[in-house]
C-alpha cells in the first residue's frame, strides 16, 4: 500500500507488477478489494482473473516480445538453413571433379575395374594384320589320275604299256609324231605285250606278259642284247626300251616328213618293212586318248 491510504495494484498500468520484489498474495488482494474498492473495481478484477494476458498490460508485452524473438529467431534459423543450403552447393566442376574422385576411388576398390588405357582402334588407311602364323593354307586336293580308257581294240595290259611308251618320250621331249611312230612299231613288234625270250632264261626273270623265240629278241620293241641295244635287263624295262628306240630314230634325218613305216623300219630293219603302215590309225587312236 502507499502512504497515501492506497492499494497498490499490481495489475494495473502503474503498478509495480514489474518489480521483483513484488510479491503479490491473491488473498490479500481479494480481501482488501473487497474492503476498499467499489464494485467497478471487482468486476475489472474478475474480468483479470478471467483473462490473466489482457489484465496484465505489463506481462502481456512481455509475452509478445519474447514470441516476437523466438518466431525472429526461428525465421532467422530457417534463413540461413535455406541460405546454407542455397549457399553451399557445389559448382558443376566441382561435382564433375568430386564425381571423378569418388568414381577412381571407387575402380580401385573394385576386382573387377575397367582398364582405363586408350583403346587403339584401328584407322581406315591403316590394313589390319593379318596372323600369318596362325593361319594355316588349305591343302590342295590332289588332282584324281584320269582312267585311261582302252582303244583301238586294245585290253588294259596292252594299253598300260602304250601309256608307258608316250610318257617315257614325253620326258624326252619327242613331239606327238615320234610317240605314234613308237606306238605303231611296238604293235606289230610284240602287240604291245612285254616279252620275256625261251632263248634267254635269264629275262624270264623280269616282268614280262608273254614269252617269245626269236632268236634274243625281248621287251616292247623285241630288241636284242646281242646287237647292242642294252643288256637284257635293261631292254625288258618298258621306259629304256622305249627311250632306246626314240634315240635311234631322233638320229634319222628328217624322221618327221618319213612315212611311218619308212621311219620305224629305217629303225628296226625288219624283214616286214611294209607291217608298220598298217597300226598307224590305232596308233593314233591311243596316243590321242593318253595325252587326252
């Protein structure tokens, strides 16, 4: 109370409801209220009691400044989360660079990383190698020997041995005149059969097809040892028969332009000088078909 006689209220715009050493009892101030102050004055009090923020000018202020900081305070923090947020996000280098890293790290800790070395690919103008070791060539097939087919009413050994006849001169480099003429001569000498001679035991002891008695006489040609031709093996050797009659006949002069059996008999001088001329169609007949 003040000196004066008055309450003080604690309440009110002037009062000392501010001062920390106020302690205000509610049944003091109701029983004094009571006692000193109209009926104004108690309903303005129920009216506090009811609302204590709007009775309370001097708190009420409080109140709403001390909102006023924490919302202040709360804008403010949200302001700079936001500005944080805003502020520290990283440039799109920085990103690309941070990216870079975090992708190398990653590789290195990886079983399974990629070769990061430059990949040669190869240019246009540059041919690609080709492994030459490694690439083996086919084989060639070996070409199938054509089957000789007998001709000229000839069998299959009697055509065998002309085959051997035009292959031996073409080693020798006889033109085909020379491969018929022998061909001819060895027809109406032996019937193109190797001959063996009752004469000569000893070329029975050879290959042979057929035996003959005239006098030594053997092989193809029906040449004889005893005249110089070889020795009797030798002449029972279808390929030296063969090149012993064609050397012979090479030595006639203009062999080629001859009649047949003028050319085979100037060779063999034979007692039938004119038997030759008759094979010479078959004689071509056979050659033909060899040399195909």
């Amino acid at each position: 109370m003040r000196d004066d006689g008055t309450l003080d209220d604690q309440y009110g715009l002037d009062g000392s409801a501010d001062r920390s050493d106020d302690t205000p009892s509610t049944v003091q101030s109701t029983a004094s209220s009571a006692a000193t102050t109209p009926r104004g004055s108690l309903r303005t009090r129920f009216n506090a009691l009811m609302n204590p923020l709007a009775a309370r000018p001097g708190r009420t202020k409080m109140a709403v400044a001390t909102g006023a900081v924490c919302c202040l305070g709360l804008v403010g923090g949200f302001s700079q989360i936001g500005a944080r947020a805003a502020g520290d996000t990283p440039s799109p280098a920085v990103s690309t660079e941070a990216a870079q890293r975090a992708a190398v790290d990653a590789a290195s800790r990886d079983l399974d990383r990629e070769s990061t070395a430059p990949v040669a690919t190869p240019s246009a103008a540059t041919p690609s190698a080709t492994p030459s070791a490694t690439a083996k060539p086919k084989p060639k097939a070996k070409p199938t020997p054509r089957r000789i087919v007998p001709v000229a009413g000839l069998d299959q050994t009697q055509m065998n041995n002309a085959k051997k006849i035009v292959q031996a001169g073409r080693e020798m480099g006889v033109p085909r005149r020379g491969l018929v003429i022998a061909v001819a001569t060895a027809m109406q000498e032996s019937t193109l059969l190797n001959y063996a001679s009752g004469v000569l035991p000893e070329s029975q002891s050879y290959p042979h097809q057929a035996i003959g008695w005239d006098h030594d006489s053997v092989g193809l040609f029906q040449q004889r040892p005893s005249s110089g031709w070889g020795t009797v093996e030798e002449l029972m050797d279808p390929e030296y028969a063969t090149q012993a009659f064609l050397s012979a006949l090479e030595e006639i002069p203009g062999w080629q332009d001859l009649p047949l059996t003028v050319a085979a008999q100037a060779v063999q001088v034979s007692a039938f000088p004119d038997a030759y001329a008759q094979h010479e169609w078959r004689a071509n007949a056979v050659v033909k078909e060899i040399l195909g």
